[in-house]
C-alpha cells in the first residue's frame, strides 16, 4: 500500500504535517495563524476525547459549567502573579463597534479570573464545599513560536476543572484524584506519560506548586498534554473566596485546578501513528471498524445485503461502524481507511457470504484472520482490547528505553528523551544544565526518590533527581 511522502522515523515533524493534512483532521489554511478549523473527521475524535473527560468529571462527583469568553481587566488584575504570567499571551478587546470600552476585556487565555469572582458569590458556608466543576472551551493565548497543529495553536481547545476546599488537606486529596482521573483517561488513549512538580520558576503562574502531564513523542521531545495546580488560597484572598466554618469563624478556600488541551490529538497522532498514517485506539477513533464490500460481477447484492445486515449487527452492539460503498477499488478503500487509523477492517466477498465468515484486518499490525460470522461481535471486542494494550504496551516499552538516570553532565550528553540528573535545589544549576543539554527543565519526580548523589554542576548535595528534555 501507498506510505507517506514523509517517514515517521527520518522526519517526524514533517510526517506529522502531512499525517494531519491526508487524514483531514484539520485545515490550517485559516487567515489568522495559529486558528485552524476543525475538518468533520477530527472534530469527531476530539468530542470522543471529550466523552471520556466527562465520564471521569461525572464519576468524580464534578459539575458543568460554561463561562463567559471574555473577562474584564479588573478582574484579570487581582491576582499580580497571574497577569504577570499571562500578560504577554492576551488577546484584548477595546471597542464595541465604534465605542471605546470604558474598561478593556480580553479573551480568556485559562479562566482563574472569569470563574473566582462568581465562586465568591457561590460559596458562603462550608456546606457548599468542596465545589467542584469543569467545563470544555475554547483559550486564547497569543503564540509567538511556529505554530503546529494541535500542538502549538492559538486558540486552543481546552478542558479546566476548578475545585475549591476548606483547607489545604482536602485541597491535596483533590490533587490525588486528578492523578487517578488521568492515569484511568490515558491509559484508554494508550498514552503512558510522567507526573512531574516543576520548579518554582516554572509553575502555574499563582500556583502553589504545578504537576505536569508529559508523554515523550517519537522525535525524542516530550509534549505537555495537561497540568494539575494546588493554589493553597493564592486565588481565594484577591477573589474573597471565603467560607463560615462550623465554629462560625470566616476562612479561606483553598483551591485547585485540572487542565489538558488539544494536544491530546497531537499526541495520539504522534505516538500511535506510522507512514500509512493514523492509528487510532478503538476507545476514541470515529469509526471503529469499516466494511469493505469485495464485489464479484453476479454477486454484487449478495455481498452488499450482507454488508449491510452485518452493519446493522455491529451498530446494534454500540460498535462505531461504516460500510465503503463507493465505486473505487478496494485497494483504494483500504489506503483511505489505514490513513484514517480506523482499528479493524472487515472484509466480506462472495465465498466469505457462503461460508458465513468475515475477513478482520487489523489496522494495527496489519493481521488478517477469517472468523465466523455468528461470533464477530464478541471477537471484534476483544481485538479492540488487544489493540489498546498492544499499543500502550509499545507506547510504554519507547518511554521507559528513553528514561535515562545518570549522575553526570557527561553521561547525558548525546542521549535522547528525558534525562534525570542530582539536583541541588538551585535555578542556576538546573539553568546550566539546560543550557549544555540545549534542553528543558521538565521538573522532579512527584514520588520520593532518593538521591544521594552530587549535583553535577556545583558539587554539592543533591535534594532530588531533575528531569531535562527538548520540549514542543
């Protein structure tokens, strides 16, 4: 079968362009840089995606919401650290038609500053805590970097859910959950990925500290998919975010906060894809099997009948399925479907209808077995088991062979993936590091791993291991 101008393996970001373009997941062709539109095929995936985020926001007890676009600057400005982080990304808005705005507003670039000065509204006793929502919009961040699909874009397809507790305790359970809610989502996108506490000079700009959720791509970079933030009560002061207690006293909430993005896709492209095109796990690809009528002259409504009751079948047993009917060889069928990265393909002609089988093609590993057709149903759903766990397996088996733990400079030098290196707790060594690794501080292991080493670049004692990587 036709592969891709690009290989995956010799030039990953240019097979990843292409991938995007062939398999109509999006055009970027949009006059404002960076705002691409969402083809039919990709916006199917992503509102898969956006299932199983709610799913886990309804098993998790957290409501719903839907904010406003726009935030006013005074709102904006009360928490200094906040605009300080993101003041450089806004998008602002002055006029309304032909009025200047008495105060300016600006696009949300994340909705701390939209949310909180209604949470104040909302919370009065503890009674109304923890108040835990979410809600799926759309950001706005203005990127100065190359802009790549789903990958770095500017606006930005977006999933926040904001928590508020009594006190720090509760806040921290939160922050257990959100670790739970991701490890239960990726591993259904087959994405193993690293938990990370990033330094104090790269967290969430008003956080308390910032958990990253990184998977390393198939380029040797990592992609941040999403962040976990504990703010303590650095929102609620600015926003009076406060509470009665029982004891009648008035207190502070603490909050919390769950983000990931479109980059979800970039990395399901990435990671899961190869040089026919996508490969998608069955849990969130649009069509999960295709049929592919082999017409025979004589045979044609023989074949098709059965294509069709066979749909039905599959249709009926919540399988995502789509009978090709077009008049263009099955061989150009098959390359449309394999570049699409639907996981089974059936195939159905002539002797398959009388010996009552089915041809499966797996999309993965391009395996094809006959199976009874009274049976398919319950074999269909174990290969779309099978497939999740071989590709997760895969997945897992690349990250943890570019998971390097060395204790020199040296050492990493000329490795690709994600290196870990002793680390004395200052920015300057950490920087240093970066600067001759030409890469980027990804943070600390979230679990408590002994280091008894020296840092590498002053000698001293190390608190913990540091991890480096060239990042998107």
């Amino acid at each position: 079968m036709p592969e891709t101008k690009y290989k995956k393996t010799e030039d990953f970001n240019e097979w990843y362009n292409e991938i995007v373009e062939l398999a109509d997941l999006c055009d970027k062709r949009y006059p404002i840089k960076g705002m691409n539109v969402w083809r039919p095929y990709g916006w199917k995936l992503m509102s898969h995606v956006d299932k199983l985020t709610r799913d886990e926001m309804i098993k998790t007890d957290h409501q719903e919401v839907y904010f406003p676009l726009l935030i006013p600057e005074s709102s904006f400005k009360k928490e200094e650290e906040h605009i300080e982080g993101f003041g450089s990304e806004v998008y602002w808005v002055t006029h309304a038609g032909l009025n200047k705005l008495e105060e300016r507003w600006l696009l949300r670039p994340t909705s701390e500053t939209a949310m909180y000065p209604m949470f104040s509204l909302w919370i009065r006793s503890h009674t109304d805590l923890p108040l835990k929502t979410y809600q799926i919009v759309n950001t706005f961040r203005y990127e100065t970097k190359q802009t790549r699909a789903f990958i770095r874009v500017r606006e930005i397809h977006f999933f926040e859910a904001h928590t508020c507790h009594v006190d720090f305790k509760d806040a921290e359970k939160q922050i257990k959950e959100d670790k739970d809610i991701a490890g239960r989502l990726f591993q259904k996108l087959c994405l193993p990925f690293i938990l990370s506490k990033r330094p104090d000079w790269d967290k969430f700009a008003g956080a308390f500290y910032t958990i990253s959720i990184d998977v390393l791509m198939p380029s040797g970079r990592t992609l941040q998919l999403g962040s976990i933030h504990q703010y303590r009560d650095n929102f609620a002061k600015p926003y009076e975010i406060s509470y009665e207690a029982e004891d009648g006293k008035h207190k502070n909430c603490h909050q919390t906060t769950y983000g990931m993005s479109e980059r979800i896709l970039g990395a399901l492209i990435g990671v899961h894809g190869d040089n026919k095109g996508l490969v998608m796990p069955p849990e969130v690809a649009p069509t999960q099997v295709v049929i592919i009528p082999i017409i025979f002259k004589g045979k044609e409504k023989t074949v098709l009948d059965s294509c069709d009751t066979l749909y039905e079948k599959l249709k009926n047993n919540g399988i995502r399925v789509h009978v090709d009917k077009r008049d263009i060889t099955p061989g150009n069928k098959y390359y449309d479907w394999e570049l699409k990265g639907v996981p089974l393909r059936i195939e159905i002609g002539p002797r398959d209808v009388e010996k009552k089988e089915i041809v499966l093609v797996r999309r993965d590993i391009s395996e094809k077995k006959s199976v009874s057709l009274k049976s398919c149903v319950k074999i269909i759903k174990e290969e779309f088991r099978s497939i999740s766990e071989d590709l997760y397996k895969n997945a897992e088996k690349f990250l943890k062979e570019n998971m390097h733990r060395v204790k020199t400079v040296e050492e990493a030098k000329g490795l690709k993936g994600i290196i870990e290196l002793p680390w004395c707790g200052k920015e300057d060594c950490a920087m240093e590091i970066e600067n001759i690794l030409e890469g980027n501080t990804l943070g600390e292991p979230i679990e408590h791993v002994e280091c008894k080493n020296v840092c590498p670049v002053c000698g001293k004692p190390s608190k913990t291991w540091m991890r480096y990587a060239k990042t998107y």
